[in-house]
C-alpha cells in the first residue's frame, strides 16, 4: 500500500533560513561577550508608547473581534492612500490599496494573482529568499535578473529585457534591497517599468524598506505619475519596520482595483482579512508618529555608518552594497563557502549573519548583515570579533 507524500513543492524546499542559522549559534561559548545578531530584519529598539497605547485600546474593542473588510479597514485604507500620495506627489485613492498581514502575504497574494502554476516570474540576483521560496511552493517557475556587483548590485537592464522577452509574466524587485541594502536609482525603476509596460509584464516594487531612505532622497520613483500605472505597476509595503511592530503583521498592495479585485478573492481564501486591531491603530499612529519615525531613519543610518567605520579598517572585508536596513559584505576567504563562514562566526565569534548562498547564485563571497538589529555600540564591538 503506498504511503501518502506531502507537496513536493515545498518538501523540496530548505527548512526557513533565520532558525537555521540561529541554530549555529547555540554552540557559541560566549567567548566574545553576548551575541551580535545581524541575521533577521526586525527593528532593533521598541515600538513607541503611543503605538502600543493605540494596540492596546483597539485590541481591547469589542468591535475589533469580528471579521472585518477583506480589503482591510477603510480607515487605514484612507490613510495610507494620503500617506502613499504624499510620498509620490500623485493621487491615490482607498480603492487603490488593499491591506494584508504583512508584506509576505502581500508578495503571495500578488503572485498568485499574476501567476499560475508553470508561469515564470524574474526575480534579481540575489534576491529575498522568502519571495524565491513562495514562487517555489506555488509552483511558479522563476529566471533570475544578474546584478552587477562591481556597480553596487544594480539590476541589469540587458538581461532583465532578456527575462521578459522570453515569457515572464512579471518582474519582482525589492527596493531598497533585501539582501544588498542597494538603493535603485528613480531613473533606473523607470525603465525598469517601461520594460515591463513594453512587453506586457508586471512590475512588482517590494517598498518595505522605503521608510528608511535618506531624508532629503525625495520621492523613490514617479511611476504613479505616469499614466495608466495600473496596468504595469504593484507596490508593496509593510507596516512592520518604520512602528516596530513585526508580531502584529501588517502590509499593503498599492495597484488598481481590477487587480484589487483579484487579490480579494485571494484573501477571502487565505485569510479573510488582516488583523484589525493593528489596523486600527497604524491608521491613528500614522500622522502622530511622523517625527518618531524620522528619527528612527536617522538611527538606523548612524548604526550604517557605524558599521562602514568598522569594516574600512578590516582588511579583506568590503562593502558590495549598503542601504535601509542591510549590507552585503564581501567576505575574505574565498577558500570557504559563504555558509561555512557564516557559521563559524557564529559559532566562534558570536555574530549571526545570513550567508549569501541563501540568497541566489553566485553568491558565495557575499554575507548579509542587517545592522538594524544592532545598535551602534554593538556594531563597533565586531572590529575586535572579525579579526
């Protein structure tokens, strides 16, 4: 008699990443002082006050126990839609914008959406592993966009017409990028967009981390000015870095509503709706924590800077690309795989990073930090531990 098997699309998949490498550090004997963890991208100091006052008081209405809009809250809805409108200088409705639990889901949701199974999406080299593994799950084929490492992992606007000139259905980028912290320039996510718009793909622009752009960057890109930006263009979001509150999942999908459309009834099935209370807070904390939030873009870019002092005076050690939250760090022994070096920092040195293996091909000379687990103290104390 046969014995049932499980989904070969996801058996075939690796055992997610962060534990995997928290599991080497488990040996570190201490021998450097406590573990600097650079592995995960949650915000490295709490959530303020005000937003766990307003989580407080919405988890605690009784209206927030029931199901709500599969969109999401219209409340938040319309906040984000003047916050997406301020940022861009353009005009966006609540129609415009459907919440999900997080920005994972909101990938998922898009993907299935553009997606069906044996389709192909393009991802960059390297690219975020969650977005590599949902495409692999759903059966989704994936042809991976090179970057050019010697220019600051850039997209390469050659190879990514090349994608789409052989079929894929959409391009997905994240900037600024998990795992480089590269920043693409707006000129360069234009044309990015007018490829996608030239050979009828989507453009899907993972925005997590846009929050934490220099202040005087300006808008990231003008695509919602251009004129039926709702036939080419998704925007992603989450909610998670700028109010620190990662547990309580929360994202957006910035898109026309045909596609919209779409995503809700994938959401009727997925999830019904994102979590309300949260939403309900994050609409009120929206306006109230702007100068908050500015401040923490400044911390984060000093623990950056705090983190270029130190690797500039270790020899071998070289910043490929930095920005946001992430640098991809060149590591010096090319006679070791990017895991095994990962793991013998945290095992000896008490440093949890993300080998960059974990992240495509050809990318064994590469680790990911994420600095914005750290505060600047720590990031000064790997000067000694690296050596």
């Amino acid at each position: 008699m046969p014995s049932p098997i499980a989904n070969p699309f996801v058996t075939r998949l690796s055992p997610p990443p962060i534990p995997s490498v928290f599991a080497w550090a488990r040996d570190y004997a201490g021998t450097y002082g406590p573990l600097i963890d650079l592995s995960q991208a949650v915000p490295g100091y709490p959530a303020h006050p005000e937003m766990l006052r307003l989580l407080g008081e919405a988890a605690a209405s009784q209206t927030m126990t029931g199901y709500g809009p599969i969109e999401g809250e219209m409340v938040l809805r319309e906040a984000y839609a003047r916050h997406v409108s301020d940022i861009y200088r353009s005009s966006i409705r609540a129609a415009n914008v459907h919440i999900t639990s997080g920005c994972n889901q909101a990938f998922m949701c898009a993907a299935i959406a553009l997606a069906g199974a044996g389709d192909t999406i393009a991802l960059t080299n390297p690219f975020y592993f969650n977005h590599g593994t949902t495409l692999s799950m759903l059966g989704i084929k994936s042809v991976l966009v090179e970057c050019d490492a010697a220019g600051g992992f850039l997209p390469d606007l050659a190879s990514a017409e090349q994608a789409l000139a052989a079929g894929a259905r959409a391009l997905a980028v994240v900037t600024p990028n998990n795992p480089t912290g590269a920043v693409y320039p707006p000129s360069l996510v234009h044309d990015l967009f007018v490829l996608c718009r030239k050979y009828g793909a989507w453009l899907v622009l993972d925005e997590t981390y846009r929050d934490f752009l220099p202040g005087d960057y300006g808008s990231p890109h003008a695509l919602l000015s251009e004129p039926g930006w709702e036939e080419t263009l998704v925007l992603l979001y989450s909610f998670s870095k700028s109010f620190c509150i990662p547990g309580h999942r929360l994202g957006a999908v910035t898109a026309g509503p045909k596609l919209l459309g779409e995503i809700t009834k994938i959401m009727d099935n997925m999830q019904i709706c994102a979590p309300r209370s949260a939403q309900a807070a994050v609409a009120a904390a929206l306006p109230v924590l702007a100068d908050w939030r500015a401040g923490n873009r400044l911390e984060i870019a000093r623990r950056a800077e705090a983190l270029m002092v130190v690797l500039s005076d270790l020899p071998g050690w070289d910043i490929a690309a930095i920005g946001a939250y992430f640098a991809f760090v060149r590591h010096p022994f090319a006679d070791q795989s990017s895991a095994e070096v990962a793991e013998r920092l945290a095992k000896q040195a008490g440093i949890v990073s993300i080998p960059g293996s974990y992240f495509g091909v050809g990318q064994e000379r590469y680790l990911r930090l994420a600095f914005a687990n750290a505060d600047a103290a720590s990031i000064r104390l790997l000067s000694n531990r690296l050596r």
